[in-house]
C-alpha cells in the first residue's frame, strides 16, 4: 500500500509497505477521504515537534476491509470514520469524562503525547472504539467528523448562551466550522475577521452576520459599532498577537478561546486587571472527546453543517506537498486527499 511519510522537516516520501494488520480490538479501514489539517502542515514545516518517520493525516473516513479477532460490532464494508484520539480509559481526565486531556493519549496522526501512523495512506488501523458508523454519508463530508468534534469541543468550553455574541477571528476552514456550528448552537450576532476577501464571502454565505476586514478598518470600533458588547471571541488562527486581538474584543464578562494551534513557545501579554474587575476568561481548547466525536457525527448525518462551501481542492497522495504549500499560502480553504485515487 501506499502511505506519505515525513521522513524529516519539508521532507515527504510516498512509500510503498506492507498493508497492516489490525489486533484484536481494531479494524483495518481503506481510508478513502482525508482532510489536509494546520497540524499536518505543522509537523511538515517543523513547527509541531515530532519523532520522524510519521505518517500524518487524522481527519479521516473509509470502508472497514477487516477486523480484529475480538470486534463484534463491525463487519468488513462498513463505512466509518475514524476518530483519532485514542485515550488510555484508565487516568484521572479520562474518568471525568475528559479523554482529550489524557495522561497517555495516543493520536491516529495528529498531535498528542504519542503519535502512530496516520491515515495519508491507503489504509489504517483503528480501536473499534474510535470509530463510528457513517451510513450512507459520503465520505468527503464524513471526513469532517474530527475537526468538527474539535470545535464542539471548543463551543462547550466556552458555554455559550442562545443569542450571544460571538467573534471569530480567522475564517480558515477551522474559523468557518466555527462560524457554521455557532450558528446551528444558537449563537446571536456572529462577526468574522478576515483580510481575504474570498474568505469573507465563504463566512457570509454560511453564516456570519458580518465579515470585517481587520487590515481596512479598526477593528474593535468597528465591532462596537455593528454589533455592541462582544460576549465571546475565538481565535481560529493560532497567531499570539491575534489572540491578544480577540481579548482586547470582548466586554465585561466575556470570553476568549484560544482555538488555532500557536506556536509551542509562544506567549502573550494581557491586561491582568481586566480579567479580575471585569470577570473575563481566556479559555483554552484542545482536540475532541469521544462525545463530541460522535455529536459530530449526527451533526453531519443530518445536514446541520454546511461543508461542501468548505472544500476547495481535491489531491491524491502524490499530490500532498502541493496541498501543505497551498495552506502555507493561505491559498483556498480545505484540502482533501483521496488515498484511494
């Protein structure tokens, strides 16, 4: 089979290996959709520490070829997609119903504590209990399932309230999954920031109700004036200085999430007093649960996100360094990759 392994920074081998096989507790999938994610890009330009050789690749879906000895519930030809976090079940975060914040998490080629080959790659194996059943969604929208549970998983962190208002700072494919599902959870007002015009248009037509450019306009004046008090900001790039942008955006009480990937020695400088006399938090977000997966699922199997607008180019393996110098570009929006082509 064919899989694409970093062998080094800016360094990707299409290689030809031995097809795995599953253990008793996984199934062997055909990956037939995977999304191009910032975090790939990440370990590719060197950014994101990773041990090489890595295959990346976790936003994924396919048809289950085998399975483990020990699997009951799924048969050769399901149609699944693969939820990458794998969680040790045992520690103190996952009891609490926390799996994303695992002692010993494991990521399916993603970023966590241990990373293991990931789905850019004809076919990958999975815990039967990482995966769930798709139906007869199609596979480019199933593949959505991760990072879409990433960002419910954000929206519960900030505990948002039907009719507040929201700003979501970068409208990437991440920052337009936020604006989609902060819609479909009852959001107020939703104001995006973003200095690409194509982009701006992408997060009206899903659903914002403002699209500002930040590089034509003061943009907390601007905010203040379309919308009033900004209840919660997002930060969906993972720059430092946007974050303080999007601190600087919300009003007494309100709420910053810190959903882009910042660099890992990055810092940011905040006015400490605010947070105390005006009871405003910095939250932090970090990949998805279990739940949240599976939410996210049902989400996508009842049409409630709108993904197609997302998908801007298509590539098969051969083609993944072109994919990763297009998002470093900010060229398009979401990558997809077809292992199968």
């Amino acid at each position: 089979m064919k899989r694409a392994t970093l062998t080094d920074t800016q360094t990707l081998e299409l290689r030809d290996e031995q097809r795995p096989t599953p253990e008793s507790d996984e199934l062997l999938v055909a990956v037939n959709a995977c999304g191009v994610c910032a975090t790939d890009v990440h370990m590719y330009s060197g950014s994101l520490t990773v041990d090489f050789p890595l295959v990346p690749g976790h936003e994924c879906a396919g048809e289950v070829v085998s399975v483990g000895d020990d699997v009951d519930e799924f048969t050769a030809g399901d149609r699944v997609a693969i939820n990458p976090s794998v969680p040790c079940h045992e520690c103190r975060m996952c009891k609490s119903g926390r799996e994303n914040l695992c002692a010993n998490l494991t990521s399916i080629g993603g970023a966590a504590k241990h990373t293991i080959s990931g789905a850019f790659a004809e076919y990958v194996c999975a815990p039967a209990g990482n995966v769930e059943d798709i139906g007869d969604l199609d596979y480019r929208t199933a593949a959505f399932a991760e990072p879409l549970g990433c960002c419910i998983n954000g929206v519960d962190q900030i505990d948002l309230t039907s009719g507040e208002t929201v700003v979501v700072v970068g409208a990437g494919a991440i920052g337009l999954l936020l604006v989609g599902l902060l819609r479909a959870s009852g959001a107020g007002s939703i104001v995006v920031s973003e200095p690409v015009a194509e982009r701006r248009e992408a997060a009206l037509e899903i659903g914002a109700d403002h699209a500002v450019d930040p590089t034509e306009t003061d943009l907390e004046s601007t905010v203040d004036d379309l919308v009033g008090p900004v209840d919660v900001a997002i930060e969906a790039v993972g720059i430092p200085e946007l974050v303080e942008q999007a601190h600087a955006l919300t009003g007494p009480g309100g709420r910053t999430l810190v959903f882009g990937v910042p660099p890992e020695d990055a810092t940011v400088g905040l006015p400490v007093f605010d947070l105390f006399f005006e009871e405003r938090e910095v939250i932090g977000t970090y990949s998805l649960t279990p739940d949240t997966f599976a939410r996210a699922v049902r989400l996508l199997q009842n049409g409630r996100i709108d993904v197609d607008t997302l998908v801007t180019d298509e590539f098969g393996l051969d083609d993944l360094e072109t994919a990763f110098g297009q998002m470093e570009n900010r060229e398009g929006l979401k990558k997809m990759v077809y292992p199968q082509r």
